[in-house]
C-alpha cells in the first residue's frame, strides 16, 4: 500500500514556498511514496495538480461561498474543509500528517489517531496571536489549539521567538525551529536591474520593499518618510496586492518612488540584488509580529543586500550578528533619520555582513534538520530515542 503524507493548509497551495521546500526536502528521502498538499479549491486551477514524481496538490471543492463571509461563515468553510478530508483520506495508508495551520489540527488529529499516523504540528506563525485574531476568531483558534495540541507529535515553528512561547504555553517537549531559509544556490551578484529599468545612476541609492501591497500601515509610513528624505535617496515597491495600483500612480508623479510589478520566483533574487537596501518593518502590534522571521528578510540577505529591518528580537537576532543591516525604530522620524545618515561606504559594509550570512545561512541546514527529526519519528515505537 502507498506510504502516505498529507501537508494541510486551507489556500489555494499557489504561493506557499514554506510547503514546496519542506516537501521537496521530504520527497528527497524514502519516507513516503506520495505527499499531498491538500488545500481549497478556486476557479481557474485544478482540482488536482502534479508538482513531480511524489508530490501533488489536491484542492478540495467546497460549497460554502468563498467570498462575502463573516467570521462565523468563514468558521462554517473551514469546518467543512475539514470533513472533506477526513471523508477523502479515511481510508488510505496515511503514514504521517501535517497541520500547517490552527485550522488543520482537527482533521489532522482525527487522520492520525485513525490511521496511527505521525502528527507534526508545522506553524507559519503564531497563528493564535496575530494581528488578524480577534474576537471570535482568536477565541476558536485558542481552544482548538489548547485542545489538540497535547496529541500532536512534534511542532515545527519559525522562529527562535514563537518555540520559547510554545514551550512556556503548552511544556510541549517536541519543539522544533525550522527557519525558512532560501534554498542553496549561486548568488545573483551585482546587478543594475532595477537602476537601469528607473533611469538611476550609481551615485542614487536604492531601497526595495517587496511583497504583498495593501493600504495603510508600513506603506503609508513608507510614503511619508521617502517625501522627507533627500532627493538621491529612492524606493522601490516590488509585489502584487490590493494597493498595486495606487502605488504605480504615485510611482508615475513621484520622482523618488517606483513601482515593479511581482515577477516569477526564480527573477525574484536577481531584482532584489540590483536593490542597496532592503527595508522590511512590521509593526509590534501583536506577538505574533513581534517573533517574525519574514521571508522577504531572509530573501534580501540570501541576495547579499542589507536590510533595515524593524527593531523586533528574532529579527535584531538574525541579522546583527552578521552587521548586515540596520535596526530602526517605529516612527517615521526614525526610519527618515536612518535612510538620510546612510551613505555608500557604510552601505558597502554592510552588504559585506549580507554575503557571509549568505554564505553561512541555507536550506541545506533546515533541511538536515527535517531529516533527523522524521528519521526518528517514523521509526518503530520500541526504538525511538
């Protein structure tokens, strides 16, 4: 019989690259004949999608309406997701399961007490504690966790940060930091890019903020601080979102801004190291935020290029070791304060930090790590450690 893994994420499995790279690390190995990326169905995509010889993503049809719901309508689209699989996967040889979310630990619960399945709790964040968890959200994603957490076998995190939290929440003992480091590989080296597309000179200095663009927030604070800076001093915004738009109008009346759309993937290093400077700041609203470890921060340092990053633990942690960035305060004073001091001999310095975590810093650790934990866990119960 096929030797199963299930990885659980309610999306559609289009853009999840901490999935693709955990998987991929599994497929390497012989624990399993298939892995299934088991999401949400949308129109457009296939219900059923080949990754490669292993892998494959299964995208459950719901009935629920995606769009226009309130909190207890998206509940009622999660719990139906949720009996999907259990109805889809009751009857093959799952081996082990892995929740990627909150939301998952049901179904992955009843999979694996069914099955006598391995359970590994993977988190992306600190799901119960972020900014996006109120009220009656919060409240059901709390008690799911608190009451199923006891029975999964491991918990994979992001962070330094978010394992101290579980382990003073829930004494589990089977915690475990996967960073989401980019995979090995060449670096893209020096390129003019994003200079040459914008008309910059190498005199002008360029910082990039890339990722999901959406009103308010570290945006708006970008705005503010990039029309109080000198005029040499320019901002890229790389992504897609709901404020793309926008910010292409303002990129087309603004001298010192600049908008690139989202690019493929694999583009995505070649643009990010044409950049000086990445910037990546979030706000200590939630603790979630407070223990984050984005990717676009460890994409830019991957590329060789210095980050300002928000002055957050996990990020001071991962970054300052190395110099290879500056930690900046919350306001838009401090932000305009730290771009106007930066000049290009300083900026050279810290890329120089940026290279040796490049050099220092890969999947390849994440995942020997990954190894060692599922050579242990798939092992028969009388010879695990």
């Amino acid at each position: 019989m096929t030797r199963l893994n299930l990885h659980l994420y309610p999306s559609p499995c289009r853009f999840e690259s901490r999935m693709m790279r955990i998987t991929g690390s599994l497929a390497k190995a012989d624990y399993f004949d298939r892995i299934d990326l088991v999401g949400i169905w949308e129109p457009g995509l296939a219900e059923t999608e080949e990754i490669d010889d292993r892998r494959r993503i299964v995208r459950i049809n719901l009935s629920t309406p995606s769009r226009r719901l309130g909190g207890a309508g998206r509940l009622l689209r999660l719990l139906e997701w949720n009996l999907a699989i259990r109805r889809r996967y009751r009857d093959e040889r799952v081996r082990c399961v892995n929740p990627h979310t909150v939301w998952a630990l049901p179904a992955a619960n009843w999979l694996a007490a069914r099955h006598k399945a391995v359970n590994f709790y993977d988190t992306h964040e600190l799901e119960t504690e972020t900014h996006a968890s109120r009220g009656l959200r919060q409240a059901v994603s709390r008690f799911i966790e608190r009451r199923y957490i006891s029975d999964v076998d491991a918990i994979g995190v992001v962070s330094c940060g978010i394992e101290d939290w579980y382990h003073e929440h829930y004494g589990h003992q089977e915690i475990h930091t996967l960073k989401n480091y980019p995979l090995s590989g060449a670096q893209p080296g020096q390129s003019r890019q994003l200079k040459d597309a914008f008309g910059l000179s190498d005199n002008d200095v360029l910082f990039i903020y890339q990722g999901h663009l959406s009103r308010g927030g570290v945006i708006t604070t970008l705005l503010e601080a990039f029309s109080r800076v000198p005029a040499d001093r320019h901002l890229v915004f790389m992504g897609f979102g709901p404020f793309a738009e926008d910010l292409q109008a303002i990129a087309e009346r603004t001298p010192t801004i600049h908008f690139q759309p989202a690019v493929p993937f694999q583009d995505v290093p070649i643009y990010t190291g044409s950049a000086d400077v990445a910037i990546v700041l979030f706000s200590d609203t939630c603790l979630s935020y407070r223990h984050v470890l984005p990717n676009k921060l460890l994409e830019s340092l991957n590329a060789g290029v210095p980050v300002v990053f928000s002055d957050l633990p996990d990020m001071r942690n991962e970054v300052l070791p190395y110099g290879a960035g500056w930690a900046v305060g919350p306001s838009v004073d401090d932000l305009v304060d730290l771009v106007t001091s930066l000049d290009h001999a300083e900026i050279k310095q810290r890329k120089k930090g940026a290279m040796r975590w490049s050099r220092d810093k890969s999947w390849d650790d994440i995942e020997s790590l990954i190894h060692g934990i599922y050579d242990r866990l798939l092992a028969p119960e009388d010879s695990r450690s």
